[in-house]
C-alpha cells in the first residue's frame, strides 16, 4: 500500500512538472504572437465564436481611434460606431443623413 502511494505521489508531481513545463512554451508561444501582431503593419482584429472582438493591435487602435481597455469582449459594432461619427462616408449613409 505504502508502495502504491509513493508511485502514485511520483506520477503525480511528473505529471505537474510536465503540464508546467507545457504552460511555460505556451505563454512563450502567446508572447511571441502578440510581439508579431503589435509590430506589424496590418490592422489585426481577433473575434471569440461568439462573433464578439477580444483583440486588436495597435493599428487597429490608431485606425478606430480606440483604446483597448482589459480584456473584456466587445461588438464590432461598437468598435466601427465611434469611426461612423468621426468619418460619416464610412457609415454606409448617405452624406448629412449619419
């Protein structure tokens, strides 16, 4: 019995460093996709599949004029509905009638 316990506490704590082990070249993996996204030249918007906006990158701020603020998702519409005001030929409408 005292054998089975210890096997198992070993099995347990390699089974821990290799999901850390994991975590680690994931959040490394993250860090380096984001560095490519922030210093690209494109507008990058990323959607969870809820069709909701859970990213952008720089240019994608300085084109909508947007703040990102956390990491709350938010509509495209929302995103577009500052730059409509702000530009009225891209709403769609025609001219006087934003």
């Amino acid at each position: 019995m005292t054998r089975q316990l210890q096997e198992s506490r070993l099995a347990i704590e390699q089974a821990a460093r290799e999901l850390k082990l994991a975590n680690q070249k994931l959040e490394e993996r993250g860090n380096t996709m984001e560095a490519i996204l922030e210093n690209i030249p494109n507008g990058v918007i990323s959607f969870n599949p809820q069709g909701e906006i859970t990213q952008v990158n720089s240019t994608v701020e300085r084109m909508f004029g947007k703040r990102r603020r956390g990491r709350r998702a938010s509509s495209p519409t929302s995103l577009l509905r500052k730059t409509r005001m702000k530009y009225p030929a891209c709403s769609g409408a025609p001219p006087g009638k934003v």
